[in-house]
C-alpha cells in the first residue's frame, strides 16, 4: 500500500508541475514528502504479533 501512495503522489507532484501549479524541480519536493511518508508509516506500523 505504501508504494502505491509514493507513486500516486509523484505521479502527482509530475502533474502538477507540467501545468504550471509547481515552479521548479519535482523532485525537490517530493523527495522531502517522500522520506515524510516513510517516517510515518514506521511510526503507525503495526506488528502482526501485536495482540492489541
């Protein structure tokens, strides 16, 4: 689930930019929102031993 959603938002951030809704490079922004991502889905992770 979580590549889909990386690839969702830079597929995204890429729209977005050919239109003229962003300045600038792609990937100065998405590498910030991607590492963003990746911290949060660490810290809502659930284990699957996890009882509760």
């Amino acid at each position: 689930m979580f590549t889909g959603v990386l690839l969702l938002l830079l597929g995204l951030l890429m729209l977005l930019e050919r239109t003229g809704f962003i300045v600038g490079d792609v990937w100065d922004l998405f590498i910030p929102i991607a590492l963003i991502a990746l911290g949060t889905s660490f810290i809502f992770r659930r284990k699957k031993n996890s009882c509760c």
